[in-house]
C-alpha cells in the first residue's frame, strides 16, 4: 500500500514533468517563433539583437546599470530573474566596449529555439513580446507551477490532493494557448511511468544544476573581467565614481583599486609641460588676407598619431608626436571636425554641397562611410560616448551608430549645441554663452557651470577634471563640474583647441595664428 502510493506520487510528478518539457516548453519556443517572425525577423539572434530586447534583458541581469542609449528605458529590478548562465548563453561582450556597464557593449550568440528552456523562453514572452491579458496569465501559471512543483522538489513526488487542484489549471493553460494539444496530454495522462526517462526529466527540471552553474561561471568570471578591464581600470573607475554606476563585476575589488590608481589633480595644479612643438607653416597658406584660416580642430590618436582638418586645401594633415613626418590624405569636401572611433578609423564632419559626417579609415586612406545627418549645424563639433557619435543639431544633440548611420537617442538642449566633448558617461556642449553644460546619462539631466569667457574647447584629464579652452584664458574645471580654475602652465593659457589622450598620456593644442601644435607631457 505504501509502496503504491508512492510509486503514484512519482508517476505524477512525471506526467506533469512530461507535459512540462513535451508541451509547454516547444509551445512556448512556437510562440516566441511566431512572434518574432510577425516582425520581419528570420532569427532568435536577429531578435535577441533587436535594441529594445537586448535592453530589457539586460536590466534582468544587471542591478543598477544606466545605459547610454534609451536611458528612460531603463528599470532596476531588485530581483534579477536571468541567471549568469543564462545571460551567458544568449549574450556575448563585444570587444572594445569598456567604459559602460551597459546593454550596447553585448551582442547575441547564435543561439536556436532549441537552447531555450521553458524559464528562459517563458522570461523572454513576459517581458519581451506583447501579449494578451490571458496570454500573459497562462505563461506565467505554467511557469510558476514549474517552479513550485518541479524546479525546487528534490524528492520527485507529487501528491494526489496536490494533483487535482494542479492538472486542471495546468491543461487549461495549455490548451488556453494552443488548443491543438489536447490529444498529447491525453495520451500523456495515461502514460505509465518510465523510471528512467523520469529520472532523466527530474535532473532536467531541478535549477540545481543551473545555480551550481551559475556560481562557477560567475567567479572565474569576475577574476578574467578583471584581468581583461585592468589596462581600462582608470576609464571604468572614473565612471563608476563620477556617476555613482556601479561596475557589475567586483565592485569592492574596483573601489578598493580605486584609492591608488587614480591620480587627483588639485584644481590649477600644473600638470603639463611642454615637450616639443611641430610647426606646420610650410602646410598651411595665409588666404588673401593675411589670415590663417585653413586649419581646424585637433585630436590625438591611442597611438599618438595627430588628425587636423584643413578645409580650403580639402585634406586631413596627420602628424606624428614621436617623429617630423607629416602625412595627408585628401578628401572631396572640406573637413571641419573631426573624432577617433577606433586605432583606424576617424569621424570627419565635412562640408561638399551639404553638411556630412564621414568615417575614414586612415592607415588604408579609404572612405568608409558618408552619413547624411539633416540639420546638422554648420558650427557644431562632433565627438564620441561609448563607441557612438555625437553631433549637434538645432536644440539637441544627436547619438549616431556609425556603423548603421541611424540615430539612436536625441537628447534635447536649451541651445544650439556648439563644441561637444564626451567623456566618462556625461556629454559636455557649449552653447553661444560662457556656459558649459553637460548632459549626465547618470541622473539623466543637463548641468551648467558660467565660466569668465565663452568657452572654445575641452578635453577630459586622467582624474575626471577638464581643461576647457575659453576666449580670455583656459580654466582647470573640476571632475564634479562645480568649481574652476585659471590653468597656470603659460603655453596652455591661449589656444584654439586641446586635446589629450590617456593612453599616450600627452595634451595637444592647436594655435592657429602661430601656425603651431604643442605637444605636452605629463610632469
Ligand atoms: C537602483 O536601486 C538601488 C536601491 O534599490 C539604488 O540604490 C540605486 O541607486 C538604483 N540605481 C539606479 C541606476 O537607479
Ligand atoms: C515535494 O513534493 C512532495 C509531494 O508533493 C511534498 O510533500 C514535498 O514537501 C515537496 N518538497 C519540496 C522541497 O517542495
Ligand atoms: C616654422 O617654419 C618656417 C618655415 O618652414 C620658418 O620660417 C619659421 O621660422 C618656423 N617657426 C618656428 C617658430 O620655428
Ligand atoms: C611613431 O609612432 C608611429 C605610430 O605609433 C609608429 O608607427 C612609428 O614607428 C613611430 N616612430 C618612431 C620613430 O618611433
Ligand atoms: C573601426 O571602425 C570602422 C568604422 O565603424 C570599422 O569599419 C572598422 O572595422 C573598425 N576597426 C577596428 C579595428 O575595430
Ligand atoms: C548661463 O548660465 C547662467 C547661470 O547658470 C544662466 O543664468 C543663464 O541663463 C545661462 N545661459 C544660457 C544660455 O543657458
């Protein structure tokens, strides 16, 4: 007798398991199918990709991140539903994405319907996809009788009384979403119990195996994201303390580095001095007045490499700070601003018969790109955060992905956005005061300090303070943005534009009337 009623509890637990990973679980990989291709979309990866999905999903993963795109978007769940390994299994880092803890820094896995089972696919529908009211409810009643009767029972029973009240709600449900499947569970209420497929479908039921998983991957994975992010600990750092984001992996072990990697500048400090200078007469020509008005902006390359833009002549100059060379590539239209988006690629704002942003990859001098941005603002700098472009537009600024060309978040000023900078989760603009604002992807809000004169240009420091150029005389502004002072180094009081590199630890400036790059290094 007792012997029975056991060996009974153990054939309901496996039908109700049976039913769990025969129907419910291809019923759900059908519907995310059906769904996805409703949308135009061919492949589980190709909708893993999808912005806002990739979005959500990585918020059930990661607690306290703010993302660079769709920041209003974005939740804090206490909870996080998706486990490690789950998140590992449809998500893959791309390489080059350090300075964010953010959703655009992963990329899907070719993943197939297959490799989703009923937790993975059912979070998938709930937060994902659209569904009706009674939908919704049904995915979520045979996802939760999976956990409550299946997932945590080591014991593999299921009594009678519990039965009853669970096999009508359970073929409800399912027949609620596919009322085709009616005969499978028929034939799997009558079926006798088979010990050892059970024994097979209890291990696959039970999550012991995925937290047992999770734990393992999640250490090795903190110790190999630390040795990965140590060169970039400083960017990572300085983001983490200026926008309070906290870094997903080992937060203690970064604050603890924290205390003796970064350098903090005392505001006005002399940071700088001068090495060398690179005079570039004999490139640029006067115009016919007398002025020198054929050279425009500076950027520094990570492997020191310096791009100007000089537009009546139609090139790009690339200088070298280790050595004399001077090399040119030349262009149709006339460069005005220009980015770095990687080792070989820059960002060119160029003028032809309208206003273009093109990418050029400079060592194979080729174009890569043309991307026609409308209402592009004839005196606005172009710039980068977290691997996008950003480009001023009448009142608002404007995140480009350079590889799509599309615009992937607007960000509205009070202004006419003038010079931009980005840096460190904040993208600083100036406007045509003696403002300096900057829009903080942390609180998602604009911020502006009044400086003595209308500021020119800027660039980031290694502690999170800024040098920004003015008309009257350059300003030491500090890494909260609150406070500034006069920079004192004589050669950095009066330029055009600056700018520095942290992995070359160098700061260049253009001055255009002496027709001179200064190259400085840290003291
Ligand atoms: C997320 O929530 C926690 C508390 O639950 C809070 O401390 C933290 O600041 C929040 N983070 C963001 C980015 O909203
Ligand atoms: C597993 O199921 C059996 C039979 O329904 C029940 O008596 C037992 O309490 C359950 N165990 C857990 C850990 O939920
Ligand atoms: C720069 O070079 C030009 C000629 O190429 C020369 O006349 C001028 O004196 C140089 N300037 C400096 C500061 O060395
Ligand atoms: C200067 O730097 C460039 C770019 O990194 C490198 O290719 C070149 O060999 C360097 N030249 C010297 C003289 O070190
Ligand atoms: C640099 O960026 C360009 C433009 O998006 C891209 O085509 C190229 O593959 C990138 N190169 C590297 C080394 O990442
Ligand atoms: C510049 O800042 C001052 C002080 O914060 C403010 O009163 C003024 O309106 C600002 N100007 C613009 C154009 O935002």
């Amino acid at each position: 007798m007792y012997f029975r009623k056991d060996r009974d509890d153990k054939r309901r637990y496996f039908i109700v398991g049976s039913v769990i990973l025969e129907v419910v679980t291809p019923l759900f990989r059908t519907k995310l199918e059906k769904d996805y291709t409703s949308k135009g979309l061919t492949t589980l990866q190709t909708f893993l990709n999808t912005q806002p999905v990739l979005h959500i999903l990585f918020h059930l993963r990661h607690r306290h991140a703010r993302c660079c795109v769709d920041g209003r978007n974005c939740c804090n769940h206490s909870a996080l539903p998706l486990i490690h390994c789950q998140w590992k299994r449809l998500y893959t880092e791309k390489p080059g994405y350090f300075l964010h803890d953010c959703h655009c820094k992963f990329t899907a896995n070719p993943v197939q319907l297959e490799d989703l089972d009923i937790t993975l696919s059912s979070l998938i529908l709930l937060n994902c996809n659209k569904l009706t009211p009674a939908d919704d409810a049904a995915i979520q009643g045979l996802r939760q009788y999976k956990n409550d009767y299946l997932s945590h029972n080591t014991t593999g029973r299921i009594s009678q009384t519990e039965y009853k009240s669970l096999w009508t709600d359970l073929t409800n449900f399912v027949l609620h979403l596919d009322p085709s499947k009616q005969d499978d569970l028929i034939r799997i209420e009558r079926r006798p119990l088979d010990e050892s497929l059970c024994n097979s479908y209890t291990l696959n039921l039970l999550d012991i195996h995925k937290k047992l998983d999770e734990m393992g991957t999640s250490i090795q994975g903190i110790r190999s994201d630390m040795e990965g992010q140590y060169a970039n600990m400083q960017e990572i750092l300085l983001y983490i303390r200026k926008d309070g984001c906290t870094c997903q992996c080992g937060k203690s072990e970064l604050q603890d580095e924290d205390q003796t990697y970064i350098k903090q500048y005392t505001l006005g400090q002399d940071v700088f001095q001068l090495h060398h200078q690179i005079n570039l007469t004999s490139e640029i020509q006067n115009d016919v007045y007398g002025y020198v008005t054929d050279i425009h902006d500076i950027m520094i390359m990570d492997d020191g490499r310096l791009v100007l833009c000089l537009p009546c002549q139609h090139r790009l100059l690339i200088c070298y700070t280790n050595e004399s060379r001077v090399d040119s590539m030349h262009l149709q239209g006339e460069p005005v601003c220009v980015t770095s988006i990687n080792d070989s690629a820059v960002a060119v704002k160029v003028w032809y018969i309208d206003w273009y942003i093109e990418i050029y990859d400079i060592n194979n001098e080729i174009k890569l790109k043309s991307i026609i941005i409308p209402g592009l603002l004839q005196w606005g700098g172009i710039t980068t955060i977290i691997n996008k472009l950003v480009v001023c537009v009448e009142d608002r600024l404007q995140i480009i992905d350079h590889q799509t060309g599309e615009v992937v978040q607007t960000i509205q000023t009070n202004c006419d956005p003038d010079k931009v900078h980005g840096s460190g989760g904040r993208i600083f603009y100036c406007d045509y005061d003696n403002n300096l604002s900057w829009y903080s992807y942390s609180d998602d809000r604009h911020h502006v300090l009044t400086l003595p004169s209308k500021p020119k240009g800027m660039t980031t420091l290694p502690d999170g303070s800024m040098y920004v150029v003015c008309k009257d005389e350059s300003v030491h502004v500090s890494t909260d943005g609150k406070q500034y002072k006069t920079v004192k180094t004589e050669e950095l009081r009066k330029c055009e534009c600056l700018a520095y590199n942290p992995k070359q630890r160098k700061l260049v400036t253009l001055n255009i009337n002496q027709r001179r790059v200064n190259i400085f290094y840290e003291k």
